[in-house]
C-alpha cells in the first residue's frame, strides 16, 4: 500500500506526523531542484517552522528535468519520510511541507503562475553548480544552448533565467511585490552569483524586469550543510516493512543539520531561526568553512577512496592511507585559510566531520560526491591553495587530492559524471601525463583564472600526478 494522506491509518505510530494541519497551508515557497537535499533540508525546516505556529509557506517544488521525483511524491500526495541515522540508532518522520511537484518541460506555465502568484514571497533553488550556466571565469554562459534559447524569448524556458524573467513580468503586470531569491548550492557567496547572472541575463532579455528586480527582489546568501546519500531500491524495501507503507519518497539523512542564512529578505519569510537555522548578517565566514574543511575534505575522500577501490565515505576515511592526508588537507592547509570566527574552533569542527564522516549507519556513496567536480574543485581546493601558496605554505594533501581528481577525470576507471567531461577527456588524449597539468592550471590554463600554478608548482602537481597514477 503506498503512502498518502488517505492511507496514514496504516502508518506506523514509529514515525512522527506533521504537526500542523497541511489543508490549511497556502504555497509560499516555489523551489527548483525537488531532490533529496532539499527535501532533508529546507523543506524539513519549513516543516518544523509551520509545526511551530507559521503559517501558509507550503511548498511547491519544480523539477527543470525529469519528471521522476513528480512520480515519486504526487501519489503520495507530496509526503515523504526522513529517516536519520546514527550509530543510536534511527528517527523516522512524516514531512508535510511539499503539497506540489512540476515538471517545468511539461507544464512551463504552471510554473510561471506559481512563481507570478501573490501568495509567493520566496523562490529557492537546489540546482548544482551546473544550473547556474556559469562559464569557468564565473560570467554567465550566453553560448549555451539553453540560455540562448531563453535569452531568445521563444518558446517555454528551459533555465531558472527563463522562468523567472517571465514571471517577474506576470508580476510587475499585476502589481505584485518582489521576491527572496534563496540559492541553497554549495557555492561560496551563492546569492552575490545569483544576484549577478540573473542580473546579466534580465539586461539582456528584458533591460526593464532587470531595474524591477534591482529594486525588489533580494538574493540572500545561504550555507547549507546535512549528508543525504542516495536512496536505493533497497532502502525503500526496508522502510516499507519498518512503516508498512511504500513510499518511493523516502529520504535517509543523518541527525545533524546547519543552515545560515543573510539577513536579506524581500518580504515575508517563516521564523526559521525559531526551529535552528541561523539568520546573520554575514553568511561568508561560515560558508568558507564548510567548503574548505567539509566540502573539500568530502571531495578529496572520494577520489581518493575510488581510487583505492572504495564505494563508501566510512570506509575511505577508514583506510590508514588516506585519513592522514584528509586529516592534513582539513585541520592545516583548509583551517589556515580562514579568517578568525569567534564562534568556531576548527580543531572541534574537524573532529565532528570526522565523527559524521565514520557514521557507518549513514552509507554515502563516494561515487555520488564525485559527480561535477569541475564546479566544485574552485571554491574547494583552488581558492585555498592559492592563499597558501601566496603565504608560501605546504600544500601537499591538496597536490595529493588534484592528482587523484585528474585521475578520476581521465576516466578509465569509470564513466565520468560532469558537465566538462568531454573537454577534460580531449585534453588528457591530447597532452597526457606529462601535460596534463600546464593544460588545466598553468598560464593559460581551463582553471587559471582560479589558480594560475607557478613552473615549481606545475612540476610539484605532476610529481603527486605520476606517483598516484603508479
């Protein structure tokens, strides 16, 4: 029997209902990218938030793609179960905060009218670096088929560009206020890029939804932090003799969960800091801290750990040959980059990723970590090692974790999952072992305007290169 609000009779009094009544709740939210993440994260504040007294910020989630996750939660009627894990044990609650799910191919208009509604006060998004359509200088990539199909006007859109430049039209028509503009993706000062390519692309398209957004819509800065690893057929078969009920919905995360988010509102906003989210004035030095000590370390442990024939973080941080490295790449080459924060001691900081990254009750593919690491390798690895090498410092455990990403990228292991794939693939069949790193990091390099390696480092980098690839 499949979960649904008609059949929450058979449930099992295990797992914690919404405390609200969710017939009740308007849609304040429209969120793009309806994945695990979200679902674990934001709509699960939402959710405490509206349990706690809030008010009509239900959410409907917008799917660009694929109409795989409409499938998985409308015939539930938008409920899912968490299930957080530890070595204590697990947690299971029911989330009511997704009354809707839109496939925009499908149905591109729909999405238009929700994001051009008067109930909606915030759009999120949980896209990946690569639903930014960034080029690798951090502009906005007009050449892309996407983008210039929706720079054109025709047709239904295809980016979240597209989407709300229509909408903001439907709005100023109507008279409606603006909109918080909430990035959620692991990218350093996320609402400044959001702010600026839409930004770029609005003074292409529509030079006067542009001024309309400037003045009143805001794009608010975020850090986000929570693992949630692929849910597989599996866990979905466990979860159903555990609730007795199948919910295809499912998502396993683990108990800890951070979210700082810039004081920056629009308009309206749930009191998310009542249910322990963190509204600041400054999200920078939080966000930093994540994506050098945690993100980057997640990265490193996944190519690494393939690389030494792994399929999990827990086992890779386990192997007496890459913990050391992992624990140099975080508590000294990530943690010597960071300006000081009153609040957070970075020796402590590292002993609960460590402690979140052995969570064995918790698998988390290190495949799934490995995906796009184009996008990620800047903000995680390249910013850091330039303020080091700037300072003159050791940056070994960093060479160690690009030599296995250049590795993984070659792709004879296994196909490689990234929007660069084939460009990195012709520049390894074109320059090889020996090339390969002038060709990524040196003057003219793909990632110089990240980090331009000097001749020393460039022979430094290859050496790690050669003596990994032994």
């Amino acid at each position: 029997m499949r979960l649904s609000e008609a059949n929450l009779s058979a449930l099992s009094p295990h797992v914690a209902l919404p405390g609200y009544d969710r017939a009740a709740q308007r849609v304040g939210i429209v969120h793009f990218g309806i994945g695990a993440f979200h679902r674990a994260h934001q709509a699960a504040y939402t959710d405490d938030a509206m349990a706690a007294g809030e008010r009509d910020w239900a959410i409907t989630g917008v799917s660009l793609r694929s109409g795989s996750i409409r499938d998985q939660m409308m015939p539930q009627d938008g409920l899912y179960t968490i299930v957080e894990r530890s070595s204590a044990g697990s947690a299971l609650r029911l989330i009511g905060a997704v009354t809707a799910v839109l496939v925009a191919p499908e149905t591109p208009q729909a999405v238009i009218d929700a994001l051009g509604s008067a109930d909606t006060h915030i759009v999120s998004f949980t896209i990946t670096e690569k639903g930014y359509w960034r080029r690798a200088d951090g502009g906005l990539d007009i050449a892309a088929a996407d983008v210039a199909h929706d720079l054109s006007g025709a047709g239904a859109p295809r980016t979240i560009y597209g989407f709300l430049a229509k909408a903001f039209v439907q709005r100023r028509a109507n008279g409606l206020p603006g909109l918080t503009l909430l990035t959620c993706d692991n990218l350093a000062e996320n609402g400044e890029i959001l702010a600026g390519l839409l930004g770029d692309f609005l003074d292409r398209a529509d030079p006067e939804s542009a001024s309309w957004f400037r003045m009143h819509c805001t794009c608010p800065s975020t850090m986000v932090d929570r693992i949630v690893p692929a849910t597989t057929p599996g866990d979905r078969d466990t979860l159903t003799a555990e609730i007795g009920l199948r919910d295809e919905a499912l998502v396993l995360t683990e108990a800890f969960r951070q979210w700082v988010i810039e004081d920056k509102f629009a308009g309206p906003r749930p009191l998310w800091e009542n249910v322990g989210a963190q509204i600041v004035a400054d999200v920078r030095p939080y966000e930093i801290a994540k994506l050098r000590m945690l993100n980057g370390a997640h990265s490193a442990i996944a190519y690494l750990g393939l690389r030494a024939g792994h399929d999990y973080v827990h086992q890779a941080v386990a192997d007496s040959t890459i913990r050391p490295l992992i624990e140099t790449l975080m508590r000294q080459e990530a943690a010597a980059t960071l300006d000081p924060l009153a609040d957070m001691d970075t020796n402590a900081y590292a002993d609960a990723l460590f402690a979140r990254f052995s969570n064995s009750a918790l698998p988390h593919r290190l495949i799934q970590i490995a995906m796009d690491g184009s996008q990620k390798i800047p903000q995680r690895w390249l910013q850091p090692l330039v303020i080091n090498r700037n300072c003159g410092r050791d940056c070994s455990a960093t060479f160690t974790a690009l030599a296995a990403w250049l590795l993984h990228i070659r792709g004879d292991a296994r196909p490689v999952d990234d929007p660069m794939a084939g460009e990195l693939a012709g520049l390894w069949a074109r320059h090889g072992l020996e090339g390969i790193v002038a060709a990524l990091f040196g003057t003219d390099g793909v990632f110089a305007a990240s980090w331009t390696a000097s001749p020393q480092d460039q022979q430094a980098l290859t050496a790690h290169l050669m003596m990994l690839a032994v």
